[in-house]
C-alpha cells in the first residue's frame, strides 16, 4: 500500500483497512484450500501470511435459524476466460444470462474503506455486488446476497474470483441480508480457447421451509443453488447462444439469430420473475395468494383501453413422473394447453426453428392467418422456447404482434410487452431428468375483462386447476402405457 493512501487514512480507518485486507487475504485462502482438498487441480495453498483468526470465521458454525451448504464442480465452459471474467465482475449480466437462477444482480465500485483494499500493483479487482437468487416456483423464497467480489490475477493464465458477504467486514453499517455467502468463487484457467473452472458455493442460508413444502427435499439437499447447477445452467446458455437455423419460412437478415435470442431473452425474463416467490412490484401485483396465486400485470397498459386487464395464474405442483417426460409431453402440447383459441383455428405454421447442437435448446415462431374480413387477412404469432437441462428444463411460450415482429427483425427493438405463459420443470430427486418424480410451475397469462378482481381470481384459478389436472391425467396415463408396451 503507498505511503498517499495511508496519510489520506486516519488511524481508525488504517485499522479497518487492515482488517477488511486480511478478510480478504483469509478468504481467498479458504477458496483455494477448498479447491485443494477436493483433490481438483489446484496444487497447494497460498502463503498470505497470519490469518489463522478469520480463517476460524469462516469455519464457524452457522447461526441458530440458519444452515450452511457448500459444494465444489470443475467443469470446463466453451468460452474465454476474458468473456468469462467480464460476465461475472458485470453482475447487470447475470439475469439475462442466467434467468432461471439470477432474479436480480448488479454491482458499483466499492466506497468507503473498500475502495483503499490493496489492489496488489493493479492484479486484483473489486466490485460490490447486491444479488437475488431464486428457484423458478413461488414456494421457495428468494436468496438475497450483499457481497464483496475479488477479481486476483494469478499468472500464467490462472484467475480466481472471490466472494465475500459485506457483513463479514466488523466496520460496515449493520446488513439486513439474512443469508450470507461464505467464501465463495470460481478459479479459472486458459485451456485453449475455452477454459476449465472449479466453481465453488459456501452459504449460510435460513433453514425454515414448511415440512409440507414440496420443495424440502430439493432445498434441504443442496441441490437447489449447488455449484453443478450453477455449472450446468451456464453451460446449457453456452450452447444456447450458438444454436443455429434449421427451418427458416420467412425472409430474415443475418442479424435473425440475434433478434430471436434476444426475443426470447426478453420473454424468460418476464416468466421466471413472475413465478419468483417476489416477483418485481413495479410490474406485479398480487392480488390472491391461496394455494393458486393471482397476479395482475401492471405493465399491460394497452390492455386497459379495450377494457382488459392482463393476469396471471401461477402455481406449483408433483407429478410422479420423470421429468423428461413431462418436458417432451409438453413440448408437444403446449401451444394448445395454454392458447385454446388454436383447437378452432388452423394449426400456425413453423415458420423459425433455432435450434441448439444437442438439441437442449429449441425456439420456434409460429404464424397463424387471421382472416379481418372477406378481403383482407393479418398474421398472429407465437414465439416458444424449449430448453432442457438436469436442474431447471423449461417451456416457455408468448403471443406476439405482426408489428413487434416487423420492428424486432427491421430494426432490432425487441418489445417489453410480452405475454409470456409456461412451464418451468425440476427434478424431485437427485437423477436429474431421470429422476422419478417431476415439480412443475405453472403459469398462464390471459387477459380478462372481468370488472371485479374476484371474477379475475376464480376464472383464472379455475383454469390452473384444469390445467394441472389434465397435464396429471396425461402425463401418467401415457407413462403406464408406454411402460407396458
């Protein structure tokens, strides 16, 4: 540290610099000794001096009301380790990135005695985080994170990013963040144009979840927020973000790829900040919560002119049924459970298919005819994505007007106002896909002209119940009849 910085701090504040300095120093030791004792590929410790006392922090049992998880995954990720490293010091990325984790992420430059930590002749990097974590199901609650994050350079071609909650630094104002990340953090190494990674997760996190919760058994063993989630989330977007034509009806330019993902982008954001256990206020109100809970889109200003108002039905349920096949049957069947209106009409034309390399990601634009009059006629359409993968598979679909459509591929302005309705599918059990059991949201979007909100409630809560029990029927009937067969 340079003799400037320490005449700019008076005595108390050195203090504390020191302090929150060796904080860091201790945590980005228990990371890497972590990584050791997994026997990954991380060879030794660090020498960063006498830290033994906060060391014992960190090792401490969680507090009374709280439980603490930790998991370690290598992986390697099909990306560089400068993009890498830019998504994760740029939190604003993650819940476009990872939408079915992220709820919300952001990040500033650290103040106060923060900003003095010793940057280590300009190979380390801090920036302070706030972060939302959530299961895509308003059972379980959202995760809320106040941490430090240190980017440190370890050459050749090694990084490591470190967490850090802020409320382990004794001089912070008191944090009202309930759960707290222990070291946490990803090590990063150059292999080729990819890189290999250990991501390692240490929480503590409230261990209060009702006994009827449908969700205990996933939360209570860690596989809700573990390190091979995280891991296999981010790989699974990987592919996403190359996936590539294979059935192409209507005349695009070479942006189209861009467009659909960022179409899409844009639609998931919307559905699993709905079905979050804390969906965002300014777009959402909810106005039941029994059982099936009611939102009312605030954000569907259009609608109020036609003397609509736009809801939401969402809920979760189990279904005994491996969750790759709940996935299938509703890639198959989703545009006619959730827009009925299509059993009527003609089914809509294919007409973009954008397809991951293994198949784990598929959106689809659908174009229907409408006819306005014995002369004239207009096109409807509906964007769907299906995404498969071991934690979090969904499917996810949306109406969409001919004028967003023309505005998205003629200019690249991707419209807010989506409708998004959808599935969200995890495992109840540690099998993945092919676990035994399936836990599915649901959540369906219509608008309604319903001009008392108890009318809105039971109508939509009425066609959630359908819904679930026809999906049950179906889903079970066809898995005894294929299992006999």
């Amino acid at each position: 540290m340079s003799l400037n910085i320490k005449s700019t701090l008076v005595n108390s504040e050195f203090l504390q610099l020191q302090e929150a300095n060796n904080f860091v120093k201790a945590a980005y030791k228990e990371l890497m000794t972590m990584a050791y004792e997994a026997k990954t590929w991380v060879v030794g410790t660090p020498a960063v001096g006498s830290v033994e006392d906060f060391l014992s922090i960190f090792q401490s049992s969680p507090p009374s009301g709280m439980r603490a998880e930790c998991s370690i995954e290598s992986a390697f990720l099909p990306i560089s380790p400068g993009n890498l490293i830019t998504i994760l010091m740029e939190p604003s990325q993650w819940p476009s990135l990872l939408p079915n984790i992220v709820l919300e992420g952001s990040s500033h430059a650290p103040t106060g005695v923060f900003q003095w930590l010793d940057d280590d002749n300009s190979r380390t990097f801090y920036a302070m985080v706030d972060a939302e974590f959530q299961l895509p199901t308003p059972f379980v609650p959202t995760r809320k994170f106040r941490f430090l994050r240190c980017l440190k350079m370890i050459p050749p071609g090694v990084w490591v990013i470190v967490d850090l909650s802020e409320d382990y630094f004794i001089h912070t104002p008191y944090s009202t963040m309930k759960n707290r990340r222990r070291p946490s953090g990803i090590i990063i190494r150059t292999h080729g144009d990819s890189c290999e990674v250990i991501w390692i997760e240490s929480v503590e996190v409230d261990a209060c979840l009702d006994q009827n919760n449908i969700f205990l058994s996933m939360v209570n063993s860690n596989l809700a927020f573990c390190a091979k989630r995280w891991v296999s989330t981010f790989l699974q977007r990987l592919k996403r973000s190359v996936s590539s034509f294979t059935n192409l009806k209507i005349p695009v330019d070479h942006q189209a790829q861009a467009v659909m993902l960022k179409l899409t982008d844009c639609m998931e954001m919307i559905y699993f900040n709905c079905v979050s256990e804390a969906p965002s206020a300014y777009r959402w109100d909810i106005i039941s919560d029994q059982g099936v809970r009611i939102l009312w889109d605030k954000a569907m200003y259009n609608s109020h002119t036609l003397g609509c108002n736009t809801f939401v039905g969402l809920t979760s349920f189990r279904v005994p049924v491996k969750p790759l096949r709940v996935f299938n049957f509703l890639v198959k069947r989703k545009l006619e459970l959730q827009w009925p209106s299509l059993l009527n009409a003609e089914e809509p034309e294919e007409v973009i298919k954008l397809v991951a390399e293994d198949d784990s990601n598929c959106i689809t634009l659908h174009r229907k005819v409408v006819p306005q009059n014995e002369s004239t006629e207009r096109y409807e359409y509906i964007l769907q994505e299906a995404s498969k993968e071991e934690f979090c598979s969904f499917v996810i679909s949306s109406p969409i007007t001919q004028s967003h459509i023309n505005a998205a591929f003629s200019s690249g302005m991707i419209t807010k106002h989506l409708k998004p309705s959808g599935f969200a599918i995890m495992p109840d059990g540690s099998e993945g896909l092919e676990s035994d059991a399936s836990l599915v949201t649901i959540a369906v979007q219509q608008d309604l002209d319903a001009a008392e909100t108890s009318r809105a409630i039971e109508a939509m809560r009425n066609v959630i119940i359908a819904m679930i029990k026809e999906i049950k029927e179906e889903v079970t009937s066809d898995g005894k009849t294929s299992s006999q067969s």
